[in-house]
C-alpha cells in the first residue's frame, strides 16, 4: 500500500517520518523506521487456541506464520474491523498489527514532539511521545514495546 504524502514538508535528518492510522476513532502515529510494509486485512487469520485477548490470530505472510495484534483490543478501544495490516520486524520476528485504517505520512519537526508525562503515559510505557500534528494530538507508538508487553 502507497502511503499518502505530506504536501510540503521538508525532509531533513533530524525530522521525523510518522505513518499515522487509526484505531477505532482514535489516530495515532509511528516512525517509519517501525513499519516493514503494510497490507489489506482481507487475509485468513487463524485462531490462536488460548490466546492473549489482544491477538486475533496468525496469518501466513508468503509462507512466514506471524501474530496478528489488533491494537484496538491491547488499547483497550471500542473493537472495530481491522482494515489493515503494519507488518514490523524486531529482531528476526515478524508481528502483525492491526489497525482500523493507515491514514498519511507526515513529517514531522522534533519541536512538534514531547515525551509523555507520566499522567499520560500508558502503564507498559510504549507511549514513545506526543507529536502536534494540524493542530491534533497523536500518540507515537513502540509497536517494538508492545509486541514485547505481549510476549511476556
């Protein structure tokens, strides 16, 4: 899937590249570096017996068998269709995120990023910021985090 891209944003090393999606009806963002790729959802998932309540099954990604995390379960959102897939790599692990939608790239200045305190930053820590974004506020994400909350 293309990501659409900002119209007019400078490239420069020190910003940040964030895909941005939504859960449910919340919007939250990761750095690129996170995202392996990302695909529809309209791919066969696999029941896990005895599973984690957050993860809807595997799915088989040209032969490699990965978990399916439906972050709007882990969020604790209002369950909703997964409408795509971010595929991350950490380590020689594939995981599989599902999200309800992938909206825009953006670019984003550090200036616009501040670190969550600890009134708003989630129990598990994988609240990696806060970034100012059209005038909205969304949640960096570590998919890296989560995936390593579920997994313990």
């Amino acid at each position: 899937m293309e990501i659409p891209k900002t119209k007019s944003a400078d490239v420069s090393p020190e910003n940040v590249r964030v895909v941005e999606f939504s859960v449910a009806q919340s919007c939250y963002g990761v750095s690129i570096d996170q995202v392996k790729e990302i695909i529809s959802a309209n791919v066969m998932v696999v029941p896990v017996p005895d599973a984690l309540p957050a993860i809807d099954g595997a799915i088989n990604l040209r032969g490699k068998i990965l978990p399916l995390i439906n972050l709007a379960k882990f969020l604790h959102a209002t369950d909703e269709k997964v409408g795509r897939i971010i595929i991350s790599e950490f380590g020689q692990n594939l995981f599989g995120f599902g999200v309800s939608n992938v909206v825009k790239l953006h670019i984003v200045s550090p200036d616009d990023i501040s670190v969550p305190t600890d009134l708003l930053q989630a129990r598990e820590g994988y609240a990696l910021g806060i970034a100012k974004i059209d005038r909205r506020i969304i949640y960096l994400l570590s998919l890296e985090k989560i995936a390593r909350t579920i997994s313990s």
